[in-house]
C-alpha cells in the first residue's frame, strides 16, 4: 500500500506518455504481489481504471491490452483456477473500457466547447464586419452627397442666394435622414428599402450632374433582398459619384427565372481600377446571399449584381416604373 498509493495519485496528475509510468507502476505491483496474496490484483484493477489518462484511446486500449494479456499468462504459468482470474480480467475490460470513455468523453467535451468559442469568435467577427459595411454604405453615400450639395451652395451664394438656400436646407434634411438611418441600422434595420434607394440615387446623381436613367420592371424581393439590393445600389451609386467622373448612369433591375440583377452602368473613365473597401462589401454582402458581383471597366464602369430568384411564397411585389432625371 505504501507503494501503491504514491502511484495512484500520482497518476491524476499526469496525462499523455507520462501517464504510463504510474499504469505500468500499479499493473507490475499487483502482478509481483498475486503469487503471494491473490487479493493483490486489486492494484491490477486500479491500474486498469486510470490507462485512459495516457493521452488517446488508441493507446488506452493498447495499454488495457497488455495488462489483459500480462495478467491471463500470469494465472496460467500459475495455475490459478478458472474463477479467479476470469472475473478478474471482466472487471480489468470493464474498469479500464469505462476509464476509457470517460476521457474520450471529457476530451470531446473540451473540443467542442473550444469549437463552439471559436465559432462565437468568428460570429463577433462577423458582425464588426458587417457593420462596418453597412456604416460605411449608409455614411459614404450621405457624406458624398452633402459635399456635392454644399460645394454647389458655395458656387451659388453670391449669383442665386435663394438656390443657395434651398440647398443648404437639403444639405440639413439629408444629414438628419442619414442620422435616423445610423440610429436604425443600431438597432437591426435597414432605411428606405431599394424603392426608397432609386429616389435617393435619382436626387444624387442630379446634384452630382449626371443624368440618371432608372429602367425596373415588377420583382419579387424578400425582405433580406431588398435589403442588399438597397445597399448595393447606394455604394454604386456613390462610386459613380466619387470616382467615375461619367456624365450619365443607367441603373436597371430585372428579374428572370432564377436570378434577380441590378445593372449600375455609367459612361465615366472606366479602365483599370481597385476594389476598395465599398466594393469589397458589396461583394461580401451579395455572396453571403447566394448571389455574385462582377464589374466591366473596359467602357466606363458596369456594375452588375445578382441574387437567387425569390419565392413568390411570402414576398412583397415590388412595383416600379421607369424614371429618369437630367440636371
């Protein structure tokens, strides 16, 4: 016992190989001490009930092998009789079959919970991201916007106060539409839909002076299309405005049988260009939704982004007519 129990303990503190020496300890003690006192396979059993600390169930049950296997030679280079060391080795698989699983258990456990702490991770991730996306298409496109107007405003000031006024007043609604859509997107929802989106885009692009051509035929949008239809259009459009230097833009929405597409093609400098952060968004937003991104800069810049058609089961028909505006 004095030897026995230092090694019993001691094995609850080691795992992997190192848990060998303590399962090996036990399992040589008993069987040195059967010949003499036959209860001395107890220390056998105990060494069987810790074997699935040594690091895997394949080695595990290579241990709980051999002790099997030292202990049945043992009894019959002995001669002990059938009912002792049968019982013996049933309790042998039975104590270490249990040890075993126990510890796969808890290391399956241990994986899974790590699993699921990386998936939350992932997740928060995930959620930082698109937020930051959605900031950047409702911000960027506003922002754009109230420069234009306010760039206009100061050309205007001395030749037509009133234009100049009016403007401004803009410039006012605009920033405190944006701050309702910030407070929205806070807490979970989208603005204006991508009907309220062709309005926005149609009086952006007049203050910018370029002619908007808005061509949409009746659709089917789920809720989460539209959502990613809306802001698709606001950060094309603002591209269009920031960068592309066009004089006109053509914007359409069809539908066929199995795909959505919204067309954004402008008459602007095209050629070769990098996606930046509004792009790369836009992109990661439509692909989320099963749906893709490509971009034709060889003749000014053509947008085109698609999504699954929707089930008509549940989903609001959209209904718009063509517009167009001309500064």
């Amino acid at each position: 016992m004095a030897i026995f129990l230092p090694l019993y303990f001691w094995s609850f503190w080691l795992r992997g190989w190192k848990a060998a020496l303590p399962v090996a300890g036990m399992a040589t003690l008993g069987l040195m001490a059967v010949p003499f006192n036959s209860t001395a396979s107890i220390f056998v059993l105990y060494a069987s009930g810790v074997v699935g600390f040594l690091g895997n169930a394949k080695r595990s049950v290579a241990a709980l092998a051999i002790i099997i296997t030292a202990f049945a030679l043992q009894s019959w280079l002995l001669g002990l009789s059938v009912g002792y060391w049968a019982p013996n080795i049933v309790l042998i698989v039975v104590f270490g079959g249990f040890c075993i699983n126990w510890t796969e258990a808890q290391r399956s456990n241990a994986k899974l919970h790590m699993k699921q702490e990386e998936i939350e991770r992932l997740a928060k991730i995930a959620e930082r991201e698109r937020i930051a996306r959605d900031l950047h298409d409702l911000l960027g496109h506003t922002l754009s916007l109230n420069v234009l107007k306010a760039r206009l405003a100061n050309k205007l000031i001395n030749r037509d106060a009133k234009k100049a006024s009016q403007e401004i007043s803009d410039i006012e609604q605009i920033s405190r539409d944006a701050l309702q859509e910030v407070r929205d997107a806070v807490h979970g929802y989208r603005s204006v839909g991508f009907a309220g989106e062709l309005e926005n885009a149609l009086l952006a692009l007049e203050a910018a002076d370029i002619t908007g051509e808005f061509s949409t035929a009746e659709i089917t949008l789920e809720p989460a299309q539209d959502s990613v239809m809306a802001m698709t259009l606001r950060e094309a459009i603002t591209n269009v405005i920031r960068h592309s230097g066009a004089k006109r833009c053509h914007v359409s929405l069809s539908q066929s049988d199995s795909a959505i597409k919204l067309e954004v093609d402008d008459d602007g400098r095209g050629g070769r260009f990098i996606e930046g952060w509004g792009l790369s968004g836009m992109r990661e937003r439509l692909v989320a939704n099963g749906g893709a991104l490509h971009i034709d800069s060889s003749n000014g810049m053509k947008v085109v982004a698609s999504l699954p058609a929707a089930s008509s089961r549940q989903s609001p028909r959209l209904s718009l007519v063509n517009m167009s505006g001309a500064p």
